[in-house]
C-alpha cells in the first residue's frame, strides 16, 4: 500500500495545541511541517491556512486566511521552523493573508479556542506566477489541477486574557 498524502508538524499533533511561538503573542513565525505520500505526478504543492471560527468560535463569519504559499517543487517536503521569505525555494511565492500582508500570520484569537487548518495541496501542474494571491484567487487557479489534499489541524487560545485596547 502507498503511504496517504499526510501532514504533520514535529511541533504538535493533529487537533492539538499550537505552541505560542508560532502565534502572535510569540514570535509570530510559521511552525516546522513535513509532508509526505503525495500522488505521483505531483508538479508542485500549495498550503493554505485559515481560521474556519473567525472572530469566534460560538459565531465564526468567515475564515480568516493566515497563510497562502504556492508552486513549492515536488522535491520540497519540509518547510523548517521560522521559514524566512530568503528560505522560501525560488519557485515559490507566498500570497496575501487577511491582514493583507504577503506571508505568515500567526495564530491570534480574539476570543475563545479557535482551530487552524493547514491544507496541503499536491498540483498536477506549476502555477504561473499570480503575485500577491488571495486565498480565493489562488483556489480559482488551482481549480482542476488539485491530485491531493491532506489537512492538519491545531488549535489556539490567547494566553493572555486580558483585553487590550488600542
């Protein structure tokens, strides 16, 4: 038997707690990942993480978009902990998040526990470059081309309770 698609992150299992580091009230830089098992034929990978309990848990709107990375080559199966863009493989592009800024934004709840997805995505194709993609951009262009997806989850909650006012 092949081994499914699968991502992991030596930093925390799959429905656990994502350590502070990696959110905003830490150092607000992108967890280790690997995968692995991806379908052959596989041209390139995109992630995209989202927040599906934005604002809150009891009443999510909307998801909010953390991470948007795309044409990683079929050799690259581990992003390494604090990915710096000058890390990022040449090919690669990373597209806009919610707070509309190009690139990694951690875990920043404003209430309650929230889950982050990590979705995976094994290309038959490499994307042409799309610039500073948003999520919905970059879901219209993989359209028909998506061989895999695998997901992991984590969860977050602030530390910090308090309420602050900026």
């Amino acid at each position: 038997m092949p081994m499914p698609f699968q991502l992991t992150s030596p930093r925390f299992q799959n429905g656990e707690a994502i350590p502070m580091t990696y959110a905003c009230e830490g150092e607000n830089i992108p967890p280790p990942l690997h995968w692995e098992g991806e379908p052959p034929g596989t041209r390139s990978f995109a992630l995209i993480v989202e927040d599906p309990d934005a604002p809150d848990p009891s009443n999510p709107r909307t998801p909010w978009v953390h991470w948007v990375l795309y044409n990683l080559p079929p050799n690259f199966h581990d992003i390494p902990e604090s990915l710096m863009p000058e890390s990022i493989p040449e090919s690669a592009r990373q597209g806009l998040n919610d707070w509309k800024q190009q690139g990694y934004g951690g875990p920043c709840p404003p209430v309650g526990k929230h889950r982050y997805v990590y979705h995976l995505y094994a290309l038959d194709t490499v994307l042409p470059d799309l610039g500073r993609v948003t999520r919905a951009q970059l879901a219209s262009a993989m359209d028909g081309h998506i061989l895999a997806e695998t997901t992991l989850v984590g969860m977050y909650e602030k530390y910090n309770k308090m309420h602050h006012h900026h």
